[in-house]
C-alpha cells in the first residue's frame, strides 16, 4: 500500500515537472524556427503585424 501511494507521488511528481517543462519550452524558450523568439512573443507579433496588414 505503502509503496502504491508513493508511485502515485512521484508520477504526479513526474507530470508537474513536465508539465512545467512544456509550459516553458511552449512559451518562454526562443525557438530557432520562430527567428529564435519564444512561441508567446512570436504568436504577439504574428497578430501585431496580420492586424497592421488589415488595415
């Protein structure tokens, strides 16, 4: 029982962390692909310029 509870701790565990990696590779992380700008900044200045081009 002992050692069932601790494996259901260290996969949450397991899961924060990568779901903190994602967040931080998805988000924050320049990207050589995107001009190396992190994705949320690359997305801003995607909008910024289809809305300039728009009128």
């Amino acid at each position: 029982m002992l050692a069932a509870r601790q494996s259901r701790s260290e996969t949450e565990e397991v899961q924060q962390q990568l779901e903190a990696f994602h967040l931080d590779y998805n988000t924050f992380r320049p990207h050589s692909s995107l001009g190396y700008l992190p994705p949320a900044q690359a997305e801003m200045e995607f909008y910024e310029h289809m809305e300039k081009k728009a009128g």
